[in-house]
C-alpha cells in the first residue's frame, strides 16, 4: 500500500489486509528457501483407495492437551501436496428434507467437486459448517459425517449463525482438500 493511498476503513477491509500480507509473507518464506515448510516432517502414506496424486499425504496431530471434542475429525492434519482444492460452501438440493437427508447430499454435491478435481473425501484437510440450528443439528452431521470422511479425519469446524445467504438454506459445508 503507497503512503497516498487511504487505509482501510471497515473491520473487514483491515483483515483482507492483513491476510494478504500474510499470504504473501509465507509465498516469500517459501520462495526464498526453495522447499516445503512439511519437507522435514514425517507423513503418512495414503490408503490404496485414499488420496489421488503421488505427492499427497496426510497426518493427524493428537498431541496432549488438545483433544478431540468427538471423533471423526482431527485437533490438525499436517498435509503436503502439490495442489489446493478450495470448496465453497454447499447445501442440500433439497431444502424441505429431514436434516440427515439435507447432510448427505450435501456431502454428495462437495464429492462431485472433488471428483471433478480429480480428488476423493480422503484428500480433504478441513471442513467447516455453519448451522441454523446448530444444537439441533449437530449430532446428525458427526454421525453422517463418518460415511463420507475417512481417517486420519480432517479438522473440522463448526459455526452457529442466525441465517444463511439462501433463503431456508440451514446448514452450508465448505471443504479444502490438498492433491
């Protein structure tokens, strides 16, 4: 930013400052070492039916002192790859179906994109959720979640909001899968 050029006004625009520069920070770091950052950290091997690419893999980090509220997801996940995969939020194509039913397809409109990315559920390193009825939801979403995740589980986030950007629209899954 110039000296000439004003400063940022809103919350919003200080923060989309400063994940810039932090972006841009970690590229230099990166660029000026010449290797990854996970070159010296030791991985796991994909599963035969897991994660596509031969450069991928992934780790669940479970040290003492930061535990799983549930399983079926993981405190971190340490993952090396060549490539990033950020989905979007999606919901259910239905909006008038029972919660589980919404989850599910949910979970099957984030495969399609992964497919499409040539990826499946085992490249997947976050998710984040955001509920309507967070309280309500919730326990629906850990055990769907289960039949499409597999382990090591990805971290996982879920967020409570009065509304959605849809109309009717409760619940809306974001992923970033690493290939």
């Amino acid at each position: 930013m110039s000296s000439s050029s004003p400063r940022p006004t809103s919350p919003q625009a200080g923060r989309r400052d400063l994940m810039g520069a932090a972006v841009c920070g970690a590229a230099g770091v990166l660029a000026m070492t010449g290797r990854s950052t996970f070159a010296e950290v030791p991985t796991t091997e994909p599963a035969a039916d897991g994660p596509v690419g031969a450069s991928f893999s992934k780790k669940a980090l479970r040290p003492a002192g930061a535990p799983s509220a549930d399983v079926g997801y993981s405190p971190a996940i340490l993952a090396q790859g060549q490539k990033l995969l950020f989905i979007s939020g999606q919901g259910p194509a239905d909006l008038q179906a029972d919660m589980e039913t919404q989850i599910r397809q949910t979970f099957d409109r984030i495969g399609l994109l992964l497919e499409a990315a040539g990826a499946t559920f085992a490249n997947v390193v976050i998710i984040r959720s955001y509920w309507v009825h967070m309280l309500r939801d919730v326990e629906i979403f850990r055990k769907v979640r289960k039949d499409y995740l597999v382990e090591p589980y990805p971290a996982s986030t879920a967020v409570g909001t009065p509304e959605l950007a849809i109309p009717g629209l409760e619940l809306e899954i974001e992923a970033v899968a690493v290939l």
